[in-house]
C-alpha cells in the first residue's frame, strides 16, 4: 500500500506545469460549457421560440462540432496548440454572450454553431496536448485528471448557470417589468458564465507550447492509414453513433 502511494506522489511531482495550467484552464472553459447546456433552450424557450427552433438550434450546435473535428486534428497536428486554445476561447465566450443578446434566429442558429465548434476543438486537441507535455509514466493521471475535472465542471458550472438565474431574478425584481423579468435573469446570467469562460485564456497564455514532433506531421491525415482501416474504423464508431443518436432525441432537452 504504501508503495501505491509512494508511485502515486511521485506522478503527481512529474506533471508539468504546462499541464497544470491547461487543466486549470479546461475547468473554467468546463464551467462555461455547462452553463450553456443549462440555461441555452430555457432563455430561448422564455424568448418565445417554439421547441423545433429549440430543436435546430441544438443541431447547429452539433453540426459545429461535427465540422470542427477534422479541422482540429490538423490543426493539432501541425500548429502550437496555445493559440489555438486562446483563440477557441475568446470565440466560446464571444458566441455565448451573441447567443443570449440577440433576437435573430439567424444570429442565433450562427452563435449555436460556433460554440459547437470551438468547444469542439479544445476536446480534441487535449489528447495531444497531454502526450506532448507529459510521459509514459504519469501520462494516463493526466488524462484522468482531465476527464475528471470536465466532470466537476459540469456540476458546477450547472449549479452556477442556476444560481446566476435565481440571483438575477432577484436583483432585477422591481427595476423591469415582471414580463422581461426572466429575459433579464438569463441574459445577465448568460454574460456572466462567458466571462467565467473568458478567463481561461489567462492560464493558457502562460502555457509554453511544444511544436509538434515531425513524426507527429508525418501521420497526421494519412489517407492510407484511413483506407487500410476503414472496416474497423467503421465497425469502432456504428456504436458510438447509435448511442448519440439517442442521446441526442432525449437529454438535450431535458430541462425543457
């Protein structure tokens, strides 16, 4: 046993402080996503919009992350990663502030797109990020700790989307009419969260950003790895896509 904690203590000491800060700056990025999955379809419900506007813009969000994944594989694969964390960052909030501050359908199928997609990258590009800093030892810590960290902000960032709104609520009570009264509490809500959000940048900005290794450019996008596996590659992700096909009809929408 005391071996075990023994091992365990030193792969702690071996985490880089590049690490550190992205997990750090992932949570705060966490607590925006999470924010968003709350309070997104119950501000466009009280907005007035129908469920199949409610419906579409959960697909756009969706489509943006279906548009994101290939370009951010390349994109990991080639560039420094620290820009493009900063930059998936500033845009996250950016499209959750327009999301909550317009009353275009248009503006708001663009802005759900755009979260799709940026948050879309910061997921993918964490594989990489993790075997750049870190080594063989330590490395699956890392990614726990990472997967484990997504979790926790998911818990508080939903908890601080609902409390913003019942704060809000209370704030504004008497200074609007009660019928903006709830349009209020959201938006202020929504403004706050990207905040939260935009402050990830800070510790991603202090990460020193490793260039890829030239094998790492090497095999990335190969197009004769992709035919060469296509059955498995096939036969790996049937699953997944039934399973978010489900997903997808029910949870959603089920604050809704």
């Amino acid at each position: 046993m005391r071996k075990i904690v023994a091992d365990y203590i030193i792969d702690l000491k071996l985490i880089t402080r590049n690490i550190h800060l992205f997990l750090f700056g992932g949570l705060l990025m966490g607590l925006l996503v999470a924010s968003m999955q709350l309070l997104m379809n119950l501000y466009l419900k009280d907005m007035g919009f129908g469920e199949s506007f409610i419906g579409r813009t959960l697909s756009f969000n969706a489509l943006g992350g279906v548009l994101a994944a290939l370009p951010a594989a390349y994109l990991a694969a080639r560039f420094h990663i620290k820009p493009i964390l900063i930059v998936s960052t500033i845009l996250m909030a950016v499209a959750f502030f327009a999301m909550g501050h317009t009353d275009s359908q248009a503006v708001i199928l663009m802005a759900g797109l755009s979260f799709g997609f940026f948050s879309t990258i910061r997921g993918i590009i964490a594989a990489p990020f993790i075997m750049r800093n870190s080594s063989e030892r330590e490395r699956m810590l890392v990614f726990t700790a990472n997967y484990s960290l997504w979790m926790v902000a998911a818990i508080i960032g939903s908890y601080m989307g609902g409390w913003l709104h019942d704060y809000f609520l209370v704030y504004f009570n008497g200074t609007v009419a009660p019928a903006e009264l709830e349009i209020y509490a959201y938006r202020y809500a929504m403004l706050v969260t990207s905040i939260v959000g935009l402050t990830a940048i800070i510790p991603f900005m202090f990460i020193k950003a490793k260039k890829p290794a030239p094998e790492e450019v090497a095999r990335a996008f190969s197009w004769k790895v992709l035919k060469a596996n296509w059955r498995l590659l096939f036969k790996l992700n049937v699953p997944f896509m039934l399973l978010g096909t489900g997903a997808g009809l029910i949870i959603p929408i089920l604050n809704l």
